[in-house]
C-alpha cells in the first residue's frame, strides 16, 4: 500500500486559527453557514461540513423545480481516502513536509494533495507548454505543473518574497524541473507589464493566480492579454475558507474575491466555471470571440 502523509502534514494552520479545509460544501455556506465549520482535530483547515446535529439542512439545490442529488461532505472518514487515491509524488509530498517544519506560520499557502494533482492533470489535458503562475511561495504549484509540462516547456513564476523560494529552488532542482522555470522575483503586476512588453502576448497556454487577493482583477485583465484564445486562466481561492458567503465578513481580501467573483460572471470574453477544489479554483478560458450572455 502506498505511503499517505499525515492530515496535519496536509494541511497546516489556516490564519483565522480554525482547523479546517474548505471543501463542497463551501458553495452552499451561505445557506448552512450556522451549523458548518465543523471541526477535525487531524486536519489543520477549516473543514465545512454539515454536523449530524442539523439533520434538516439539504446540502443540494434549493431549487423547487429542480430534481436535487446531495453533495458528497468529505468528512474525516473519506478525505483520508481521497488523500489515499491521490497521486502525490514523492517529491511533492517531501516539499509539503518540510514547508510545514520550515515555514508553519505560512504552511496554509500550499494547495491540497488532491489539488496540485487536479492542476498537473488540467495541464497535462490541455497540452500546455507554456504557463504563467502568481504566487510561488515554496515552489510546490509550480512544481506539480513543471513536472507535467514536456522539457522544452517552460513556466514563468513570480514571486515577490524571496526567502521562500530558496526552499522551491532547491526542489525543482531535485526534481530535474528547474531548466523548464523562468523565475521573476518582484510585484506580480510588474513581472505581467514586463512580459507583455517584451511580446509574450498571446503566447501562454495556462495561468495560475495565488497572489495578493486585493490585485486579483488586474492580475485577471493582464493575464487576458497574455493568455492565448482557448487558454485558461484559474485563479484560486475565490471560496475563500467560506468567507465570501459570510454577509458579515468585510475584511478587503474577502470583499476583493466577493467583487472578482460578480465581474467574471459577467464578462462575456471567458467561459466560467468555479469548481469548489481546495478553497475554491475558478477556471476561466479565454474565448476567441466575447459572446452575450444567454438569457436563463
């Protein structure tokens, strides 16, 4: 049986204290948000779930048309076995392992498991040789996708904290992916200006945004003009540990994901999905041509 790390290796300390991990339900948090945030003492992220204690509340559709299937909770019985059919490199789960032991006040940065797999698979899929990642930190996005991207591919990174990227620089090197990463240490907004006038535009197959959420929208219209027709753009957080389902929370970061979130469902020059993956991960691929939005 292959070797799982531990939950608390998985996911460390989220900043408002909680031991939680954002999962399914956090699309419906507006409407169970009394009874969520249950919490498990082995995993270290807000885990939104229902308690046993609300039995009433429907974790599905409220539609009264509609012909509802229940969301499957990823309680602590079944998240170990998600973590346990997820393809994790070892090299992967050692950088998790000492990002923890390094940098625990930090550690809540790192994606999932089950989320760096999802984007080394989302790269893979789309052929993409050429990406752009905001927001490094210790290397281990950048690292999932850099091994699924063909040799002569390469991935721009950029990261304005340099103290971090010395632990990701050594394990792109372990992993024989440094050669493909194209680091640019600085602001994310100026590391996009610089890419578009030296004439990258047009040019990336994928986009990852995990930056400073307050610059999320700018982030977005650069990386349309860098990103090619077809290319996707996905930007992470946008559930943001359930927050942006909270009328009362008014911090900036969550009101800046709360207006990024109402703009892309209305921008007609990408197809949207937001898919409720780790803290919540909005694909938007850029179309060749904007279209109206269809009435519904």
């Amino acid at each position: 049986m292959r070797a799982v790390l531990p939950l608390e290796a998985c996911f460390p300390v989220a900043p408002n204290g909680f031991n939680s991990s954002l999962v399914s339900a956090g699309m419906l948090a507006s409407l169970i948000m009394p009874c969520l945030l249950g919490v498990h003492k082995t995993c270290t992220r807000p885990l939104l779930s229902l308690r046993q204690s609300h039995p009433s509340v429907r974790c599905f559709s409220t539609s009264e048309d509609a012909s509802p299937k229940p969301i499957t909770q990823l309680d602590s019985r079944l998240y170990p076995y998600l973590l346990a059919h997820t393809r994790e490199p070892k090299v992967l789960q050692r950088l998790r392992a000492e990002t923890v032991k390094q940098v625990p006040r930090g550690a809540h940065m790192l994606i999932s498991p089950e989320q760096g797999q999802f984007m080394a698979w989302l790269v893979e899929t789309l052929g993409a040789t050429r990406i752009i990642e905001l927001g490094i930190f210790t290397g281990y996005s950048a690292l999932a996708m850099a091994l699924a991207i063909p040799a002569s591919g390469t991935l721009v990174a950029c990261e304005k904290d340099p103290a971090p990227l010395e632990l990701a620089k050594r394990y792109w090197k372990e992993a024989e992916v440094d050669s493909k990463i194209d680091l640019r240490v600085g602001a994310a907004l100026d590391s996009l200006h610089a890419l578009l006038e030296e004439g990258h535009a047009d040019s990336f197959d994928f986009a990852f945004v995990d930056a400073n959420k307050r610059q999320y929208w700018e982030y977005y219209e650069l990386l349309l003009q860098l990103v090619r027709p077809g290319g996707v753009i996905a930007v992470d957080n946008v559930l943001f540990y359930g927050r942006v389902a909270d009328p009362e929370e008014i911090s900036k970061a969550t009101v800046a994901i709360r207006e990024f979130n109402d703009r892309i469902m209305d921008d007609d020059r990408i197809t949207l999905s937001i898919a409720p993956i780790g803290d919540g991960i909005a694909l938007c691929t850029r179309r060749a041509v904007p279209q109206a939005k269809a009435g519904l």
